[in-house]
C-alpha cells in the first residue's frame, strides 16, 4: 500500500542556470528551422563556459539555400537568448562571448530516410521509453513539489526582468520539501533557495528579504509556518553565475524539466530535438494521456508508460499505473489510451500539431504543467480528450 503520509522535495533551476542557457539556445535553433520548414530535422546541443558557447549537432531542410541561409544566422539566435536571459557580466555577455557554431548538414543517408517517410507513417527514429504523469494536487495536475519550485523561480525571474529587483541576477535555484497527509501536501517543511546577486556586499539575510515577498505569494496560503526551514543563499555570496561559474550542457535537466522526481523518466531529454524524435514528442504524447485520464475522473493519479523501436510506427507497449486510485482498471485505461489516440511518430506530432516553432518557451520552468497557448504551444497541457476516453471504457 502506498504511504499517505510522508515529505517530498523537488527542485528548479532558473533559465539563467548553465544548463538552462545551453536548453534555450538548443531549442531556440530548432525553432529557428521549424519557422523555415515544418519538416525540419534538428538535433542540437550546446555547451557552455567562460565567455564561450559551443553549438553542433545536425540539421536538415529540403531547400538547400535556405538551410544556409539559418546556418548564418545560429551566432544571432544565440546572442538574442543570452540577452533575454539577463547575462551581461564581465566574463559572460551577450555581446562579447565567443560563440562557435558546429552545426552540420544531415548526412544523406539519414536524410534519404526521413524524405522517404515524409510520406508516409514512418517509424520511430530510436528505441525508447517514454513516461507522462499527472495528479491532482494542483490545478495543473501536476506534483505540488515541482509545480511550485518552478513558480517560485518564474516569478523572481519577472521582477528581476521588469527592473523591480535590480539586485537579483539570473542564475538561481529553488528546492521544496512538502509535507504530505493523506496524500496530499499541506505545507512546506523546508524551502533552500539559492539566487544570484549583483551586489557583492549583500548577505544571505538580504537576500532572504529580498525574495521572501515573493515566496509567500506564490505558495498556498498556509503552506508556510513558523515550523518551515529556510535555506536562503546558505553558502553566502553568489556573484559569479551562468556558465562563468559553472559550465552548462544541454539535455542535463531532465528532471527538472518533467515531475520533479515524483513519476519515473525514461532517460531521454528534450531540448534541442525536433518532434520526430519520440524522446520529446512521445514524452509529451504520455503526459497528454495521463492529464486527461485524470481530469477524466479515472484516477487521482496517473502514470502512462509508452515504448518505441527504431523503424516501427506503433509503440510496443502502453502502460498505465493509477497507485490504486483508479475509478476504472488499469487495463481499461491502457485500451482507451489506445483506441483514442493515434500514438505513432507522425499521429503524436499531427494530434499535438508539434510540427511548430513552439519549443523556445518550453526550456526553463518546466515542460509541463504550463497554460496552452493560442499558437499551439504546451498543447500537451490540453484536457481536450476527456470525452473520448470517457466513452472508450
């Protein structure tokens, strides 16, 4: 039987933290390619440290002038996420930092591939697996841990931007351990938060006074007591931040990015790729599933597990585990997951319309739990199949 009463911590990262500049410009070039052509093929990752950032990896387009034509502009795209960010630092700007673009065109033999399958239900581009999860702890249905670490971050990166708290800079961490009683989180037992600070002569207390405002207005009401521990910037000054104090990579994150620990992974990270690798568009096909099982009222919460082979278009295997909360069997839910969405390579980008410069925004706070937006981003985060599956049991 699973424990009802216990503590669980998730952590966040800010988009300033190394890894997350490396997330951001990664996809930030996929996004670049997919403006161009929907069927663009990208496999991007970039390195970060001291005044340098690395860009390789491969990309395809079928027009040959316009595959150049983005090539050039990689140094741009890179220097405008940098900017956004906030980095303007001595030994890591926006305007001076080396960037070192190694990007290359796909080989022909992978691209005879993909313009092989361009017309038809190609398979897998990888063996996998692929994890989605949901729960109704919150509104967004996800863990309540990593929902909130993530919000704590968002909105310090927001003032920080709109020149509210000129003292804060962009590299910060944030980790929430929460109470739990009868399964449900009921308040923060400890919050550590670590953030960046221009100003070298600020204390850990003045930055405590700093962001503690902004704690408390993002969490529940109640969630914080005299009884929470607070670990703010608890090892002293941050001032060096971003890649000069620590180098980045992409695709390091993945927890982050997905439950916060709290559902398993199956290993591969996002940023970076194009929709076609089921590593990213299979992972966002599995929390779609699980969200809408669970505002479906089939289980509290919700674990769906989808597998893949390189070359074959179906996934080998549909898991579902509802921790005993289900209104409806596990096997009941595996079937209507099923037969209610087409869950090939080319059926999972068609039905999330992922063929679209959406990914930018999806590289810090989180890749789930997030409002769809109107041009298709985080369409993952749809309720939109609720009656099909309701109607498949």
């Amino acid at each position: 039987m699973s424990r009802t009463s216990y503590t669980f911590t998730s952590e966040s990262v800010s988009e300033g933290h190394p890894d997350k500049v490396c997330d951001r410009i990664s996809d930030a070039v996929l996004d670049t390619f997919l403006e161009e052509e929907s069927e663009a093929r990208i496999a991007c990752e970039t390195f970060a440290t001291t005044n340098r950032v690395v860009i390789g990896g491969e990309v395809g387009l079928s027009d040959q002038d316009k595959l150049q034509d983005k090539m050039g502009r990689i140094d741009e795209v890179a220097r405008a996420c940098i900017k956004d960010i906030g980095y303007e630092q001595d030994k890591f700007h926006y305007a001076t930092c080396e960037i070192t673009n190694l990007l290359h065109k796909q080989s022909a033999h992978i691209a005879q591939g993909v313009d092989a399958a361009r017309d038809k239900d190609e398979g897998a581009g990888d063996q996998g697996i692929m994890f989605g999860y949901a729960t109704t702890e919150t509104p967004a249905l996800m863990p309540a841990p990593i929902q909130y670490a993530h919000a704590i971050l968002r909105r310090l990166a927001e003032v920080r931007k709109d020149g509210t708290e000129p003292a804060l800079g962009p590299d910060a961490k944030s980790q929430l351990s929460l109470a739990y009683e009868d399964g449900r989180p009921i308040g923060v037992s400890s919050i550590v938060l670590s953030t960046q600070h221009l100003d070298p002569d600020l204390t850990s207390a003045d930055i405590r006074s700093i962001v503690e405002p902004y704690v408390r207005e993002t969490l529940p009401d109640g969630w914080l007591s005299e009884s929470t521990e607070w670990y703010v910037n608890p090892t002293g000054k941050f001032v060096i931040g971003g890649p000069d104090g620590d180098a980045g990579l992409t695709g390091r994150k993945i927890i982050v990015d997905t439950y916060g620990g709290a559902a398993p992974h199956g290993g591969g990270a996002f940023s970076g790729k194009d929709p076609t690798k089921v590593d990213r568009s299979a992972a966002y096909a599995a929390r779609y599933l699980a969200k809408n099982v669970v505002a479906a009222g089939m289980a509290t919460r919700c674990t769906i597990q989808l597998s893949y082979a390189i070359g074959v278009s179906k996934p080998l295997s549909i898991y579902a585990d509802t921790y005993g909360t289900g209104e409806v069997s596990a096997t009941d839910i595996e079937r209507a997951v099923a037969s209610s969405m087409d869950l090939s390579p080319r059926g999972i980008r068609e039905r999330l319309q992922l063929n679209k410069p959406i990914y930018q925004r999806t590289a810090a706070y989180g890749h789930f739990g997030r409002e769809p937006d109107a041009d298709g981003g985080f369409s993952w985060e749809k309720t939109d199949l609720v009656e099909t599956l309701k109607k498949s049991v």
